[in-house]
C-alpha cells in the first residue's frame, strides 16, 4: 500500500547497499544454495571485458566447489572471531597493538564484510556498491586486510592460514564508467592496471545485473537503478 507522503513504495527509493546484501545472503544461506553460488561465481565473467582497445579485467576465482561452504552476512570477522579465541580487542589492546600494530587496532573493532564465504581453506570477501562506486579508501582496506589477516593468523599460531579471495559486487553501469575507462580512473589504476600483480588484491568483478542468472530478484534492479 503506497502512503500519502511516498511519491512510490519504498522498495523503488532505498539505496541501502545492506538491504541488497541481506536479499543475496538469504539467497545464499543455505549451505547447498552457497555452494551452488560458489559454482556461479566460479563461471560468470567479469563484467569488465576485454575489447580492441581496451584492456579489461578477467576473473579468476577458482574456488573448491567440492569443500563445504559457509554464507555471512555483515560480518565483523575481527572483533568476532578474535572473541571467539578468548581473545576482546578492547580487553587485549596493548597484546594486539604489539601484534598489529598502533594505527590497526580500531580496525580489529570497525572493519565488516558486506557478505563472505568461508571454506576449511579459503575466506571470500564480497565488497559491495550500489548508489556509490569505489574510493581509494576500499583498495586501502584491501591491502590492510591481507596485513592483518596474516599477523592475527600468525598470532593465534594456526599453521595453515586461509586463502583470502576478494569480489567487488556493482553496478554494471559503474562497470562500464569513466572509472575504469580512464587512465586515472580508480577502477583503471587499482584493478585493470595491476591485475596480475601482487598490489592487486581483487580476484573477480561481478554486477547486481549479473545475479538475475544466479537468482532472479527484482531487488536487483534496484541496485542497478541506484
């Protein structure tokens, strides 16, 4: 029912990238449904393809579809997991800054994936967009993430750490922008320019516009309207 004071319902105004995420994780959260989605990432193509003149970016996932998979939502895998070790990021602080350092510990409290998978070897985490592209501030993230990963892996003394997977989910309309258009466009710089290299953090590209293949949900259509 349409109120006097909406011009629309508010399905066709949000442009909340956590209501989106929500639809996609309870898509996915059934551990069958997380692995057929494994699957399908494991497929689909960048959505940023290789042209005449323009040098795109390739997915490359190659997740174990065989393991079983896990589904999170809004996951704050620092302060959570840290805890479930015994360990509380406020209760530790002066341990952790010795062990990630002075500028990190915040981050331990603060950083939350949008949505991530987890296998026995490998973590996935999904940074999402919707009314806005990437900043610089996302890639930082990146790189501060495989950091403190490593250290807090190697601090807790587990032997054989994950393999960390990153997947930026978009608007193909932003795909296909100045961004990655441009040679100083942020998609241009940060994922076409470095793929392949070791700065380059992000294993695959995938748009909302995309997921109609996995699973049809109007709610999609609202992301890429954002």
């Amino acid at each position: 029912m349409q109120s006097n004071y909406l011009h629309k319902p508010w399905a066709e105004i949000t442009r909340e990238e956590r209501l989106f995420c929500s639809h996609l994780y309870h898509h996915i959260k059934d551990p069958m449904e997380t692995k057929s989605f494994v699957s399908w990432l494991n497929q689909i193509d960048s959505p940023v393809k290789n042209e005449v003149s323009f040098s795109g970016f390739v997915n490359n996932l190659n997740l174990n579809i065989e393991d079983s998979w896990e589904a999170g939502f809004e996951v704050c895998f620092y302060r959570d997991f840290l805890k479930s070790h015994k360990i509380g990021v406020k209760e530790h602080r002066d341990e952790l800054v010795n062990v990630v350092g002075e500028d990190n510990v915040n981050n331990l409290i603060k950083r939350t994936f949008d949505l991530a998978l987890f296998s026995k070897d490998t973590i996935v985490i999904i940074e999402a967009k919707a009314a806005e592209g990437l900043n610089m501030k996302q890639f930082e993230e990146f790189e501060r993430d495989s950091e403190l990963l490593s250290k807090i892996f190697n601090y807790l003394n587990i032997k054989s750490p994950p393999v960390i997977r990153y997947v930026i989910l978009a608007k193909s309309k932003y795909f296909k922008s100045k961004s990655f258009r441009t040679p100083k466009g942020i998609g241009k710089i940060k994922l076409i320019d470095t793929q392949g290299k070791d700065q380059c953090k992000v294993n695959a590209l995938i748009s909302w516009e995309q997921l109609h293949s996995f699973k049809n949900d109007p709610v999609w259509n609202r992301a890429e309207e954002c």
